[in-house]
C-alpha cells in the first residue's frame, strides 16, 4: 500500500485521478489540495464521491503533504509544477507531473512555446517521458514521470511502428485531431462555454500549439533524425475523447497486410493498445471511460500513404489514467491495476 497525494485535486485531471485512485487496492489517498477558498471536504466539491473520499481538500503545505505521501501527483497548469516538483523530490518524494513542463528537452523550445524560461533544468535531465508502451523500463526506477499529453499520446502511439521501422522511407506526417471541451481543462474561457462549443467545429492553433514540440520530440526520437509533424488540432462539441487521424507518407509503397502485421507486431503485449482489424476502424465511444487508445489501419499503396486512426479518452490514457498506469510500473503492480 502506497500513501499518495494529488496537488491540484479540483481541476478535471486531478478529479479523474481522484476517481480512479479511490478505488486503486494498493493506494491509500492521503492528501488532496488545490486553491481553495477554504478547506473543504473533496465530497461536498463533488458529490457523487460522498462516502468514497471524504477527505478534507485544502491549501498546499509542501511539508505537511510530504509527510503524509509517498508518491504525489501535480496535476496543475503549465509553469507552476517546475516550481513545485524540486520542493518535493528534495523531500524524497516520487513525482508524476501531468503538466507540461517536464516533457521538452529542449528548453528553447519551452520558451518558445510556454512564454518563459525553465526554472528547474536541473530535474529536467532526470525526468522520464512517462509513455509506457515506448519507456517502460525507464518509468520503473524513476522519481520524476513527465506524463505526456493528451493529443501526443493519440498521435505517437498512432505513428510510432511505422516510424520506427520505416524511418529512412518517411517523407511527411500530417496529424489531423480532434478533441472535446475537456482537453483544455476546467478554467473560465469564453471559447470553451457552451453556447462556444455546442453544435459548433473549429480548428486552432494550426502549427502553434503547444504540444507540437512534444510531438516532435518523440517522433524524432524513434526515427533517429528531425521529424516535423504538421499537427492540426480541433475543438468538437462533446465533453470528452480525442480522435486523430494521421497520414504518414512514404517514399516506398506499403503493403496492407505488411502494415497491419507490423502494428500487430509492435504492440501484441501492449495491453492498452487495441489494434483492429483490416477494414474495422475505432470511435471515440469505445474509449470513453477507460485507458485504451484504439487503433485503426487503412493503406494507400498507389500513393505510398499510411492512414491511421487513434482514439483514446483525453482524461483517461490522455492524462489521468496514463499517469496511473505510470505510477503501477513505478511500483511494480499489475499495470492494469484500477484500470479496468
């Protein structure tokens, strides 16, 4: 049994994490804070945790949740958690940040992309990209988990066999995703209300947005050379799931068969992968609620063109449910443990 705290409980990544935690067999939830008015129980926030966490959620005391946690999750904005992670890891703690900054290596491009320098290079270099289908050794001994986000998740699971085996015939990857209101997280924004959102489809931050570089990043990686996806991103009328639709171009032309017995390949002891049969592609609906990311195939031989569609929730694999998944290796429980 480990003791485990969420900094940043009211937000809908820590809600979910709450969620999922409080019925993890081998947790123990100790601590749950957030900006708060005043201390109050997590079940008066939320009602529907009444009798299943009544604990009190209240301010953040660094050293009053560092005595009662083993593990905490920061599941805060961008640039806060690299003020707050090294208070932590100094107190011996284990970290899983679900924000942002942990994830770019390059700290030029977190500038470029977050508005401000990196305040914490240090833990930076020690950080692991907590994607365990491709780090899984890594997260295991790890005090630092930089939890990726929600459309890379989608769209380096979506390309990394192809990307992998296929580098040197990679010309370009165009992700096309899409989103519900949720991926943005809980926070006053004209854009995100309801009279915005509903019956409403809009693409934005086309080349800008600020999980681009992580995209980047880990596709780079796997290729062994510069990658740049164009990744465009869109916001649907639905609470929650991200689907996206990745076209990879080739300079050889693939065969179907080939690609699909290389997806299966690549992740048949990935759990949480769920490849799909030829001509059988996924929906967002049979993700919904769970840590699956679905992935569905279709080739393009004549134009040496690979098409893949990927969904998962974007609170679940996305964020949340991802950083569970994290926190199992890190302790050597069955990965799959309250997750399904």
């Amino acid at each position: 049994m480990i003791r485990v705290a969420i900094v940043g409980a009211t937000g809908y990544t820590g809600e979910e994490l709450v969620d999922i935690l409080s019925n993890h067999p081998e947790v123990e939830l100790t601590s749950l804070t957030a900006i708060i008015d005043a201390p109050t129980k997590f079940s008066t926030l939320y009602p529907y945790f009444k009798k299943r966490v009544d604990l009190i959620c209240k301010e953040l005391d660094i050293d009053e949740v560092s005595r009662v946690s083993d593990l905490v999750f920061l599941a805060l904005p961008h640039k806060i958690s690299m003020e707050i992670a090294p208070k932590f890891l100094q107190n011996g703690k284990r970290v899983i940040d679900m924000s942002a900054d942990y994830r770019l290596e390059d700290t030029d491009e977190y500038k470029k992309y977050y508005g401000i320098s990196h305040k914490d290079t240090a833990n930076l270099k020690k950080a692991v990209y907590g994607l365990p289908e491709l780090y899984r050794s890594k997260i295991k001994d790890a005090q630092l988990i930089a939890n990726p986000g929600c459309y890379p998740t989608s769209i380096i699971l979506a390309t990394a066999p192809v990307v992998k085996e296929k580098a040197s015939a990679l010309e370009q990857i165009i992700a096309d995703s899409k989103s519900g209101a949720t991926g943005a997280g809980r926070k006053a924004d004209i854009s995100l209300s309801f009279g915005e959102v509903d019956q409403n489809l809009k693409a934005y931050k086309i080349n800008e947005h600020q999980h681009t570089p992580e995209i980047n990043q880990e596709i780079s990686r796997l290729a062994h050379k510069k990658i740049s996806v164009v990744f465009v991103p869109h916001l649907v009328p639905m609470r929650r799931g991200i689907l996206s639709t990745v076209y990879i171009k080739l300079n050889k032309k693939p065969q179907e068969a080939d690609i699909h017995e290389l997806y299966n390949k690549f992740y048949e002891k990935e759990y949480f992968v769920r490849v799909f049969e030829k001509k059988t592609l996924p929906q967002i609906v049979s993700v919904v609620n769970t840590n699956f990311c679905d992935i569905g195939l279709k080739v393009d031989g004549e134009r040496g063109m690979v098409i893949v569609v990927s969904v998962i929730d974007n609170l679940r694999k996305g964020a949340s449910g991802q950083a569970v998944q994290n926190m199992n290796i890190m302790y050597d429980f069955d990965e799959k443990t309250g997750l399904v």
